[in-house]
C-alpha cells in the first residue's frame, strides 16, 4: 500500500510541475478540473485563508495517512525565480 501511495504522491508532483508551466489555467481549476480528476484516490482540500497567507498553502492532498500541501502559482516561460534563467 505505501508503495502505491508514493508511485500516487510522485505522480502529483510530477503534475503539478507540468501544470503549472500552463498559461490561462487558474489555481483553483489546476487543482478541482485537473488534479482531482486525474488522482480520484487523493482527497483535495482547500485551505482556509489564514493558512495560504501563513504557509503558502492553497490546498490540503491527503492520501491514507499522508498529507502535504499544495501551493499553485502560475508563471509565464520568460517568469524568474529565484535567480534561475532560461538562458542557463
């Protein structure tokens, strides 16, 4: 069962990463439209505002006794964090 769980948890990041390159896709439709279609087995939660604002928290993932969070920000290709460059 752990085994599956975590094939269930890398999945998500794996969506998340690619979902979040998407432009004109809003946070709240990443998580109710994509990720909770596509992991029927994992339970989306949305967080209270005091938590996103303390925690950079958007949404609660839990899966058996697993939980972590979720934040969602969109970013455009030419976006740079953290002192990252597409260029190199």
């Amino acid at each position: 069962m752990q085994k599956a769980q975590d094939k269930q948890l890398e999945d998500v990041r794996t969506l998340i990463s690619a979902l979040a390159n998407t432009s004109g896709i809003h946070e709240k439709s990443v998580v109710n439209d994509v990720l909770a279609k596509l992991l029927p087995n994992i339970l989306f939660e949305e967080c209270n505002p005091e938590l996103d604002y303390a925690g950079d928290v958007d949404y609660v993932a839990k899966l058996g006794n697993s939980q972590f969070g979720i934040q969602v920000k969109l970013i455009k290709a030419d976006d740079n964090y953290e002192g990252h460059s597409r260029s190199g």
